[in-house]
C-alpha cells in the first residue's frame, strides 16, 4: 500500500489556483440559479407544471474544473512511496554431535550411488538431514552455521547466507567425523562445549556485522550418548541469550554396536558394546531448552525442517522496508479524461459538444508534450 505521496514536479502546482477560483465561483452560480429558479415557481403561474432544473449545465462546468485539477496534479508528477512489512530472517546454529557413537549404522537404509541400499552411519543421516534443511531456508535473510563437538567443539562453518559456502562443507564432511575415531576425546560427548561455541559464533557474528534482527535458533542432531559437562549450565546460558534448543535425535532404541579402534601399539580394540538413542534424556534437553525434541526417520525429515523454520519465523521481528517509488501520474490522467466525458452528458447544444471535443484533443496533446 502507498504509505505517502510526493510530486516529481511540485512547481507546477501553483496552478491549482485557478481551478480553486473557478470552483468559488461556480458554488456562487450555482447559488444565483437555485435563488433565481426558487423566485420564478413563486412568481410564474401556468397550467401545465413546470419543470425547472436547479442546477442546468452547471455540472459539466463542475466536472471540467475537477478535470482540470486532475490534469494539473497529473502534470506535477505525483508519485506513491510503497512499503513492505515482513519479517526477519532466522539465525541456526547447528550443534553436530561427532562423537565415536555417531558411527553407528542402526538408522534407515539410503540408495547408494549404483542404486543398491546401504546403512548409512548416524553421522551420515545427520548430513543427509542438514543438507534438506539448507534446502529449505530461502536464504534471503536466513543464515546458518555449524559447529561439530565431542570432547570439545570445533566451528566447521559461521554464520553465512551463502548456500554453496554450506552444502560444500555438508559434502566434504558427509563421509566422517572431523574427529578421529583413535583419539579417545572422540569418545566423550560434551553438551556444555557445543553450546559455548554455539554462543561465541553468534556473539563474534554481533561483534563482526553488529546486532542482527534475526531470530536465533539451536538445532542440536545427537543420539544422547555418554554425555559429560555441565549440562544444565550451558541450556541455561543459552536461555540467557533469548537461543531455543531444538533437539533432533539420531539413531534407534535398539541401537548398533559401537566402532572398533585402534590403540597406540596398532591393535585393534573390540567394540566397547551397543550404543542406543537416549530419547528420554534429549527430551528432558529440549524442554529444559524451551524448544522441541524431533526423530529421524520416526517424523518426516520435511516435516522436522520446516516446524523448526517456521518456531524461527515465529519469533523473528517485524520489519518494515521502504518499497519502490510508483509514478501515479496516469491514475490522474485517467480521472481527468473520465470527468470530461462524464460532464458531456450535462451538454445541451451540439456546438457546445464540439468544442468540448476538440479542447480535449487539444489538451491531451498538450500534457503528452510535457509528460513525455
């Protein structure tokens, strides 16, 4: 909608003088007319009763001075100032569980390259999950970032708008962890360490680019496996910083066996036992985090996606944007041309019709010369 009105050509509205001045004095005629019109049915008698209009011709002087106040704003150029109101984009931090456990192979088979199923590792799914999400953001005003955490956190992507910057990174990391499985850190799970990160990126982001509208969300992808840290502490400064935590399980109650490794002397060591998905303690994490707890492949990786976009939506701010400038001059043209036709009807002589004419041709020749 057009929040104001400005004219590209302001000097020439001095002329609406005139057709004020001519409409003073057609309120005067008309005022004579209807005086004069009252005076002759109080004077003149005759058999047949008389009809006598108030007003006579006067209303196609009336639309003739409207349509010469059309055509004057016309010539000054008026233009429309439009305005957007939207929302903001969403800011997700995504807090990557890339612990040992995270190798397991108990989620839903996937096509591999020459078309046969395979059993894709929780790792695996989690990219696979990541990349539909970027899929889904418009990346006009969203960004994303993520940071990969075990025993401690490592940022593998800052906050960007950049879709190829992010579906890069998800297909160089896609096949494995950052961290090495022989390193024994790899087998710790720190919550408290993913968060911290999560909280640094946003604020050297802020420090970077200054405050951004947008709302700010984490999506943490784990199967609750062996965690460690203060927990409680970190959801706790997370919600210090207005950050929801949605939680996406990875995994089955079931579960798998956990990954072999080797040693420092080159043995190999056996599986530590089965790793299952903690679906109690995830949930008690996204409720203590004020956002809401998801399962691959027990929900629709669509569905997942686009309730946690549009919880982002929700709490983004309104903005409001200047639009365009929009040209309005032909709406007045428009009414000007629509006004004199309209008064003809009021036209009692043909000679009078003829002239109406010919001082329309004329002037609408006139105002193209000086629009164009």
């Amino acid at each position: 909608m057009f929040e104001g009105l400005r004219f590209a050509a302001p000097q020439f509205l001095w002329l609406l003088a005139a057709p004020a001045m001519l409409a003073v004095a057609w309120l005067w005629r008309v005022g004579r007319r209807w005086s004069d019109v009252r005076r002759l049915r109080a004077r003149r008698t005759i058999p047949v009763r008389e009809r006598l209009s108030v007003t006579g011709d006067l209303p196609f002087w009336l639309c003739a001075i409207l349509a010469a106040t059309s055509l004057i704003v016309a010539v000054a150029r008026p233009q429309g100032v439009t305005t957007v109101v939207g929302r903001a984009g969403v800011d997700l931090v995504v807090l990557q569980d890339g612990s040992a456990s995270m190798h397991v192979t108990d989620v839903a088979a996937s096509a591999g390259t020459a078309g046969e199923l395979q059993r894709d590792t929780r790792w695996q799914r989690a990219m696979t999950f990541l990349r539909l999400l970027g899929d889904s953001l418009s990346w006009n005003d969203d960004r994303l970032a993520l940071t990969v955490f075990a025993h401690i956190a490592t940022p593998q992507i800052r906050l960007t708008r950049d879709p190829n910057t992010v579906f890069f990174f998800l297909d160089h990391l896609h096949g494995r962890p950052p961290f090495r499985i022989e390193d024994d850190t790899t087998w710790d799970t720190n919550l408290e360490q993913g968060i911290a990160w999560g909280l640094r990126l946003l604020e050297k982001d802020r420090e970077l680019h200054g405050p951004s509208p947008n709302a700010k969300l984490f999506v943490m992808l784990s199967d609750g496996e062996s965690w460690s840290g203060e927990v409680a502490r970190s959801i706790e400064l997370a919600g210090q910083a207005h950050v929801p935590l949605y939680v996406i399980g990875v995994g089955t109650l079931a579960g798998g066996m956990l990954p072999v490794s080797v040693n420092t002397d080159g043995e190999v060591e056996p599986s530590p036992g089965r790793s299952r998905l903690d679906r109690p303690s995830l949930q008690r994490i996204a409720a203590a985090g004020g956002g809401q707890y998801f399962e691959l492949d027990r929900d629709p990786d669509r569905e997942i996606a686009n309730a946690i976009i549009d919880a982002g939506r929700r709490q983004a701010p309104t903005t409001t944007e200047e639009g365009r400038v929009q040209d309005l001059y032909w709406r007045f043209l428009a009414a000007g041309v629509a006004l004199s036709v309209a008064g003809t009807v009021f036209l009692r002589e043909r000679t009078e019709l003829s002239l109406q004419v010919a001082a329309a041709l004329a002037t609408a020749a006139g105002l193209l010369g000086v629009l164009w």
